[in-house]
C-alpha cells in the first residue's frame, strides 16, 4: 500500500511543479523515448539475468503492491502454530506429529492457519526440519546449522532479483543519454527548418534524459530497495521460526521456545509478552475441544 502511495507522491510532485511552472504535459508525452528507454532496459534484463530471474523479479515487484506479509498478526499466528505444535509433541510425542507434517493441509493443526499454509516456503521449512528431528539421525546443532544454511541460501536467492532491478535502475540514466543523443542527431538533421520544429524535436531529446533519470531514481532505484527490505524481513521471520524449533529440540518447554522465538521478532512488529500468552492459551483451548471432538 505505502508503495503505491510513494508512486503516487513522486509523480503527483514532479508533475505538479511542472504545471505551476505553467509546462504542458503533451510535451513529456514522448512515445519514441519511452520506446528506446524501456526497451532498451527490458533488453539489458535479459542479457544479464536467466529467465528464471526475471520471473521473480517481477513476481517480487507485484508482491511490493500488497500489504506486508510479515508484519505483527501473522507473527502472532506463527507463534500460535508453534505453540500448538510443541504442545502437541510434548503430550503425544514427537513422533506423532509425522502424520501432520507429511499432509499439512489436512493436518487438524495446520489447517486452522490458512494464511501460514500460503506460505509455502515457511510450511516446509517447518516440516522439513521437524522430519529430522523425528528421525533422530542429527543433533541439535547440526539441525541449527542446517536451518541457517536454509536460511542463507533461501536469502541469496531472494537477492538475485533485486540485483537485477538494480542494474535495470543503475542503466536508466545512461539510456536516458542515449536517447537525447539520437534526439539531437534527428534534431540537426531539421536544422534550417522551422524554429517550431527545431524546439520540438530538442524538447524531445530533453525529455529522453529527464525519463531516464526520473525512472531510476524516482521508481526502479526505490523499488529495488523496497525489495531488499522485504527479503530481509522475510529472513527475519524464517529466524524467529527457527529459534523456535531448536529451542525445542534442544528439550526446552514449549511456552519458553515460543518466548525464544518471540525475542528473535523485530522490535517494530514483535507481540507483546502478555498477548502472545493469550493467544497460546485460546490456542491450546481450541486445539484440546477439536482433540475431545475427534
């Protein structure tokens, strides 16, 4: 939403200065510099990135559109999650839990978080992990390193896509010039032509380099950085599960691995102590009627 808004204000500015200085807008309309500029960009994409690249790219940039994922109810939820499962392990055994972990659709503990089973990244990074501590075939700290080795391998390829971005912003600018330079080659060529047309083909040149320079540091410049802070939160969240899960396979209660968990939170959307504990306990409440129901 606040992208949007950001959109928004920076094209709303520019263009509204540019009227108070009483400039008219049909003269920044400039179809053949937009063609050369973005296609241009679009080309320099595909030269430097796979496709598959590209593809997150701009998944990551409709994903900018929507509210945060990852902000303070959906940690709350994880938190729940988390409670539930290790209170669920602790009474009927680690073990019992291999059933809701190989199907967590159908799992009577997943399912009842619709937003966490979207989340498919966050669904088998918990299971995953979860199925080696069943086993019992690794360690605690071996299964600390294998999540943060998870963790960093999952935030590197986040980064690949918003490099791209930037490289796309960092050759704006340059474009941009070379999009005024053909202006001025058109526009020697009409030299002795009328001054109207002359004028009008150098404020086409112009208005290559203003794109140029606007696009990159007015969109795709923060855009690319938008992008960066969303994968740090991401990384963020995956390390608050995984405080968790070690906790508990490390032999920790289940109400203090959610509290290891819960400090891992960034400050700025961290649930509050008293909150998460409430929140737990209707949990355990819910999840002890399904269990007398069933």
């Amino acid at each position: 939403m606040f992208t949007i808004i950001g959109i928004v204000v920076v094209f709303g500015a520019i263009v509204g200065g540019y009227l108070l200085e009483h400039g008219k807008l049909l003269v920044l309309l400039q179809p053949a510099e937009l063609v050369i500029i973005g296609g241009a960009a679009a080309g320099t994409v595909l030269i430097a990135n796979p496709m598959s690249t590209v593809i997150r790219m701009l998944k990551g940039l409709l994903k900018l559109l929507k509210p945060d994922e990852f902000d303070r109810h959906h940690y709350l939820e994880t938190l729940k999650l988390l409670n539930e499962l290790f209170s669920a392990a602790r009474k009927r055994g680690l073990v019992d839990l291999e059933s809701d972990i190989e199907d967590p659709a159908k799992s009577p503990l997943f399912s009842k978080h619709g937003w966490f089973l979207k989340h498919e990244g966050a669904v088998s990074f918990i299971c995953d992990t979860l199925r080696m501590a069943i086993t019992g075939a690794a360690a605690a700290h071996d299964l600390d390193q294998m999540m943060e080795l998870d963790i960093e391998i999952r935030h590197r390829g986040d980064t690949e896509p918003v490099a791209a971005l930037s490289t796309v912003a960092d050759s704006l600018p340059g474009l941009g010039i070379v999009a005024a330079v053909l202006g001025v080659v058109i526009t020697m060529g009409a030299l002795g032509g009328p001054p109207e047309e002359i004028g009008h083909k150098v404020a086409a040149a112009l208005v290559g380099t203003f794109l140029g320079i606007l696009m990159c540091y007015g969109l795709f410049g923060p855009l690319a950085s938008r992008m960066t802070k969303c994968n740090e939160a991401e990384s963020q969240y995956y390390n608050c599960v995984r405080m968790g899960l070690i906790s508990f396979i490390k032999g920790v209660a289940p109400p203090l691995a959610v509290e290891f968990a819960r400090r891992a939170i960034p400050v700025e959307v961290r649930p509050a102590f008293q909150e998460v504990e409430k929140a737990c306990r209707a949990g355990s409440g819910d999840s002890a009627a399904a269990s007398k129901a069933a």
